[in-house]
C-alpha cells in the first residue's frame, strides 16, 4: 500500500504549488472540495523508470459504486498533459499504469528523468459524490 504521506495541502492548483510525493511507493489522501478543485502532486522519475498511479477511496485501496469520480493526469510543467485517465481504476476512479512489459499507458513507461506532476481532479461528466480520496504512487 506504500506510504502514507498525509493529507493534501490547499492550496494546490498549479504546479507551483503541488505538493510533494517522496519515494517511489507512497501515497497522499486529499479532497476535491468542488468541481472545480485541481490537486497537482510533484513526483521525481528517474531515468527510464515508469509510473503508476491510481486513485481510490481514502481508505481503502479501492473505489466502490457512488464513491468519490476522479480524473487523473500525468503532467509535466513543460508538456502540459502527457496522458489522463477517467474511469480505468476500479468504480469510477482513475488508472495511469506505465508500468510492466505490456503498460496500459505507454506514455507513463520509461520516461526521461525529472519532475512530473500528477493532476486529481473531479470527473466533469460525473454526478457530484463522495469528495475524499487517496493516490497511490509507484514509480519503477
Ligand atoms: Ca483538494
Ligand atoms: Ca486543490
Ligand atoms: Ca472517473
């Protein structure tokens, strides 16, 4: 389940201000308090690893039916978005995998070294439901 790293810390909309993941298996719970709450994570790739993030509900390593509908985005500062993902976790929760010989997300696989931010945000065609969740991080 890797380590937890704590709550969010508001505000967090850019990515000057995401906060900080340490290490290559932790996790940061978090609320989008409204539809419009953007929450940037900074995470630090070195040379050809990948990444995997996923979404859940805070407690647990999962989403349930009418738990919390997240998108998620792999983001640098100078790209913008290199690949977002909806409903790929379980429920409605959201999967970027770049990990393993045959990735889901090609685009999160063997990535050059540097810092890339993670992007939790509301699902803008999903119904307004439970607001909390956790992002789970594995970089390898
Ligand atoms: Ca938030
Ligand atoms: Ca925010
Ligand atoms: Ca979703």
């Amino acid at each position: 389940m890797g380590q937890d790293q704590g709550p969010e810390g508001e505000p967090n909309g850019t990515t000057a201000q995401a906060n900080s993941l340490f290490g290559s298996d932790v996790y940061r719970r978090g609320t989008l308090a409204s539809n419009i709450d953007s929450d940037y994570y900074r995470i630090t790739v070195p040379e050809g690893k990948s990444v995997r993030a996923e979404t859940s509900s805070p407690a647990t390593t999962v989403c349930l039916a009418g738990d919390v509908d997240t998108r998620l985005e792999l983001r640098t500062a100078a790209v913008g978005l290199i690949v977002g993902d909806d409903d790929d976790g379980s429920a409605e929760c959201s999967l970027i995998d770049g990990t393993g010989s045959s990735p889901r997300d090609p685009a999160a696989a063997t990535l050059s070294a540097g810092t890339y931010y993670l992007r939790v945000s509301f699902d803008p065609d999903g119904a307004a439901n439970n607001a909390a969740y956790a992002v789970f991080v594995t970089i390898r």
